[in-house]
C-alpha cells in the first residue's frame, strides 16, 4: 500500500539499515538536553531526474525526540483537580 503522501506512479523500495541512527543531543537555552534521531519509513523510488537521469527517490521519516535532562526549575505539575481525567494520548 503507498503512503497517502507519496505521488501516484512511484514505486517503494525495499531497504536495509546499513548503520543504526545515531542520537544527536542537543543542550536547549533553558538547560534542557534532548537527544533527536530519524528513523526511516518507507522510500519510494519516484522516477529519474530528466537532467542528469539519475534515479530520484521520496523518503518518509520520523524523528524521534527524547527529554535526556531537564532543570528542575523547568518542572511544571498541575495540581490534581486540573488535570482530572486528561491524559496526553488520545
């Protein structure tokens, strides 16, 4: 099945991961670390460049956040009542 984001006409490629994602961290102006890294989806082969011929490819990826530290000053707690029967999924 095509991604819904693909272009009609592609063709998806198998792939293999030759080397795992590395995490890059990154120290935010507040002196919260976070630590991001992509993780690849699908790859769709979408034709050839018309200059150059080379083959022109579509990837679909998602990036992968992590809270690898944070002040504790940065810490925000609701109090009970507000927070009653929410949750951050959905």
């Amino acid at each position: 099945m095509m991604p819904p984001n693909f272009p009609e006409g592609g063709e998806l490629v198998d792939f293999e991961i030759e080397e795992e994602p590395k995490w890059v961290t990154v120290k935010l102006q507040d002196g919260s670390v976070i630590q991001i890294k992509m993780e690849i989806v699908s790859i769709l082969k979408a034709g050839h460049d018309p200059n150059t011929g080379l083959p022109a490819y579509m990837v679909q990826a998602t990036n992968i956040i992590r809270l690898k530290n944070v002040d504790r000053k940065n810490i925000v707690k609701k109090k009970p009542d507000e927070s009653k029967g929410q949750t951050m999924y959905r």
